[in-house]
C-alpha cells in the first residue's frame, strides 16, 4: 500500500513552504512512533481528514476518532416488525365500566360475573381493570401500546356481544382508523425485486 | 441462634442468588450471624409481584425469568425503593455484554467487509440506548411518574431525578435519562434470561426482540471522498485503477439533465450512479462501487457461537480501506499559528 509514500510527500511539500514549522513528523505514519514534542501540533476542528500518530496520553478510542475514514456513518435506529420474531399483543390494557343501578348495564354486570375470568386468564398479558361507572351506560376502554385508547360503548348488550367487542378491542392494533386507497393496498417495507424501469438500461429501442 | 434462624426465614431473596450468598462468605457450620444476616434484611411485607401491570407486562414480554427478577430489573439505581426491591444494575451489565457479543457476532458475519464506523452504527441501531428504549416503549413499558405514589407504580420502570450532565457528560444530545434508564431494564432482562436459564435461552430472546427488527445498512453510509476510497480499494485488490465513463446522457444544458456514470476497473463495471451533474453521477457511481464491495453478504452463515463440529470458520475480510488524508487546502496561513506551536527555544 503506497499510502505511506503519497503522505511523506505531502509533509515534504508543506516542510518547504513553512520550513521553520515541523507539524508533523517524516517517518512513516504506519508505525507507531512518537512525534517530538508529545502532542500533536493539528487543532481537530481544522483538519477533518488529519490523520495523527499515537500521541502519549490519549486513549486509543481518540486516537481512533481522529483518524477520520471518508465513510462516515449516519444514525439510525432499527425498526420493529411485529410478529416476524416474536409478537406482542397491541392491546395493553381493558377497563370495564359498569353501573349498579342502570338496567343497561345489566350484561355488563353479567359479563363481568361470568365470562371476565376465563377471558383474563385467555390473555395474560392484556392488564384488565374494573370500574364503577354510576349512572353512566357500561363501557369498555381499550388502551394500546402506542397510547391511543378506544372506547366502546355497550349500553344494552348480552354478554356474548360484550365478549365480541373485547374481542375486537384485542385484534386491533390501537392506529387510527383510515381509509386505505386502492393504490396503497400493497405496503412494503423492502424495495421491488425486479427494480424500477428506466429509459437508461432498457435496451436500443429506447436509448437516448 | 433461634433469632438468626428466624431473621433468615424472613429473608425474601430472588432466584439463584438465594443459596450461594451467604454460603461462600460465612464458613461457620451453625446458621447466619445475626450481625450479618441484619445488613441483608429486606422488607417485612411481600414484594408486590402481584400488580396487575408488572404481572400483565411480564407475561407480554415473554422473558424466561420469574417475576421477582422482572421486577427487580425495572429499578434502575437511582429508583426510591431501591434498598427494598434491589437494583438491576448487576443484571444489565451482564445483559449488556451478551447483547453486544450475540448482536456483533450476527453483523460481522453477515456483512464481513463492512467498514468500522458503518459497523459500530448497525450496533447502535440495535443495541444502543435508543433502539433498546424503543423496544421497552414496544412492549408496552411505562415510566415512572414524580407525582404519582412508589406503591402505585410497580410495574414502570423505576427511576430517580438524576442530572444528566453529571452522570453522563458523554451522552448524545437530547438523550434523557429516562432513555438510558429504560435501556438498562431491557438489558437487564437478558441478563436475568442468561442467570436464570443459560446463554442459548438469552440467544434465542435476543433474536426473537432483537435481530427480528429491520436495519437497511445500506442507509447507514455517509462518503465524503468515494472516488478516492475506491482507488486506493482497487489498488489493494490488485485492480487497475477506477476510471469514471459516461454511459448514458440526455438533457445537457437544458433544465433537467440526467447523466449516468459508470466507474470502470478495466473492463469491469464497479458502479454506476445518476445524477443531473456529472460530478454527482461520478460521486454516486464510485459510492455505489464501494457499497456493493462493503455490502457483500455472506449467507446461510453459520454464527460461531452456534457452530457444530463441522464448523469450518467464517470469512475474515483484509479490513478497511485506509486511506490517509492530509487536506493541505485548510491549513492555516498566517505565520502567528505555527510561531506558537514551536518548540519554545524557537519562540520570539
């Protein structure tokens, strides 16, 4: 690797316009000699792509950083998806509100008698709390992890239809209802396999 | 004696650390040491494992522990109820560093060319403390609150008013404790995995949470002087040296032009990248040739930590392109610069 070389000549080069300066040392950058001195004559905030021989006193993490490598990388953090390794259940908690007096809770309170139980210990990790909502209609609040919550009123029900609405609180994920457009039916995140067509590698036809 | 022995069937200590405390410190063949068993003596009431958010979060998660050991794992050191329920520090730095092992083992094998900036980035992206507090916001998990009552919030992950510059004068900018606090329950958590089972149990949770999220590496990459990367590249591999050529055109001195630019070594097209100036298609063609050589993915890789008999090693690459850069054009001009940075018999 000629690295050595093209950087012996730069330093030569600067040692004749500034001969009365010796900012960096002429042997070789590759082994790990001291510079005279100790430290090192380059402020960091003026030199980007400066490299530096092992100064006394500074780690080898700083040495590191100031040995800037042209690719820089950029942060990112990774995504999630859901279910591709393990799943977690969107819906957090479940609240049921219920009344003692009003005769529209009265499923309510027949629900919350006979068929909470089972359905709590069905879904362990859904947090299930139970309220008293006086002279109010029964309800049911869902609260999903992203933090949105969904209220459902069940004024009237059996307790087979509130088990169905619990049930719909469960499946759901806790995003806003939108209306999905025929042309964003298809959502990916990964790139098309085949690529996209381009006038520029199509073939002689289309060449410009 | 009696007193000793009934002190010790107070004791609430969790899981595996039960036995081997005091066994290995105390050689004496009667019981505990009423002076020492005191220090040890946690709280009268029950550890509160029955809340309904700890034991609801517990079961979200799915991790291999007991509840006890989930619970401590949500006190961070500076949580208030500390002394009572125990710290999860010991746990997350032994999580920290399984985490770290298992996540790099899975990247350098994958991607073994990958430069080493753009390497401890995909780390991050995986196992820094942003992705891992988001992966504890995804299971659901709650911070503590200041003016909400200790007892009523077991099950968030418990923490105190901590100044970060002091704590922390390295953080990243914008980085709260409560981010690093909710890292340190997730690492925790593994740490227990590894404690309570063994190392292939926290494999298997860490692939599950972990390595199932999506990274593109490819976005992980920011060049500042790819035709120069690439030459020295090509001088390494033995290639001839990258020529840039324009392969297709249209649009020249008009509003919108387009330029594609192939980088050649010899014959061979390294890259090729589109721009509306020429200099950026040769950026981007030279920068596409050097993602397609650090991109090189090895696959159906077998990790070393799940190696069989047969194991024959994985790929090592050469390593990074060094290229040594001396930007002369920012080296300062007036003469007051280098007159303070002689040696001091030179100076005045």
């Amino acid at each position: 690797m000629n690295c050595n070389g093209h950087i012996t000549a730069v330093i030569s080069w600067i040692l004749q316009l500034f001969p009365w300066s010796t900012p960096v040392s002429t042997t070789p950058s590759s082994s790990n000699t001291r510079r005279p001195g100790g430290s090192c004559t380059c402020p960091e905030h003026l030199h980007r792509n400066c490299t530096q021989i092992w100064t006394p006193g500074k780690s080898i993490y700083e040495q590191e950083k100031s040995v800037k490598m042209p690719v820089q990388a950029l942060k990112k953090v990774a995504t999630s998806q859901n279910g591709v390794g393990s799943y977690i259940l969107q819906l957090r908690k479940l609240d049921f509100g219920y009344c003692d007096w009003a005769g529209a809770s009265r499923g309510m309170n027949e629900f919350l008698l006979r068929n909470l139980k089972q359905f709590a210990a069905d879904h362990p990790s859904v947090e299930i709390t139970v309220t008293p909502r006086p002279a109010h209609h029964p309800i049911i609040r869902g609260t999903y992890i992203n933090g949105r919550e969904k209220v459902i009123c069940v004024r009237n029900g059996t307790p087979s239809e509130i088990l169905e609405k619990c049930k719909l609180l469960r499946d759901q994920s806790g995003v806003k209802l939108k209306k999905i457009k025929a042309r964003n039916v298809v959502q990916s995140t990964n790139s098309s396999v085949r690529g996209i067509w381009s006038p520029f590698h199509a073939g002689k036809l289309h060449q410009i | 004696m009696a007193a000793a022995r009934r002190t010790a069937q107070r004791l609430r200590l969790n899981g595996a650390t039960r036995s081997s405390v005091f066994r290995t410190s105390i050689r004496c063949n009667s019981s505990f040491s009423p002076a020492f068993s005191a220090e040890r003596v946690s709280i009268e009431q029950p550890v509160p494992t029955t809340s309904p958010r700890l034991v609801a979060l517990h079961a979200r998660v799915g991790a291999p522990i007991p509840v006890d050991t989930f619970l401590r794992a949500l006190n961070d050191n500076t949580s208030p109820v500390v002394s009572q329920l125990g710290t999860n520090s010991h746990l997350s730095h032994l999580g920290s560093s399984i985490l770290g092992y298992y996540v790099s083992e899975y990247i350098i094998t994958k991607y073994p060319r990958l430069p080493s900036s753009i390497l401890k980035a995909a780390l991050d992206a995986f196992i820094g403390v942003k992705a891992l507090k988001s992966l504890a916001r995804e299971w659901g998990v709650e911070l503590f609150q200041k003016d909400v009552e200790v007892e009523k919030q077991i099950g968030r992950v418990l923490f105190g008013r901590v100044d970060d510059r002091i704590v922390n004068p390295e953080r990243e900018k914008g980085q709260q404790y409560a981010d690093v606090a909710a890292a340190t329950f997730v690492r925790a958590v593994i740490g227990g995995i590894a404690l309570h089972q063994d190392r292939n149990a926290a494999r298997a949770f860490i692939e599950a949470h972990v390595l199932s999220r999506k990274l593109d590496v490819l976005q992980l990459f920011a060049f500042t002087e790819p035709n120069r990367e690439l030459s020295h590249l090509c001088k390494r591999e033995g290639m001839e040296a990258p020529v840039s050529r324009l392969v297709a055109e249209t649009g020249r001195k008009s509003r919108s032009p387009v330029f594609v630019v192939g980088v050649y070594s010899g014959a061979d097209k390294l890259g090729e990248g589109q721009a509306s100036s020429m200099k950026e298609a040769e950026f981007r063609a030279a920068a596409n040739a050097l993602k397609g050589y650090y991109l090189w993915e090895q696959k159906d890789v077998v990790l070393p930590s799940q190696a069989g008999p047969d194991y024959k090693g994985s790929f090592i690459d050469k390593g990074e392109v060094i290229v040594n850069t001396l930007n002369t054009s920012n080296l300062p001009l007036s003469s007051e610069y280098y007159v303070k940075r002689l040696p001091r018999k030179h100076q005045k």
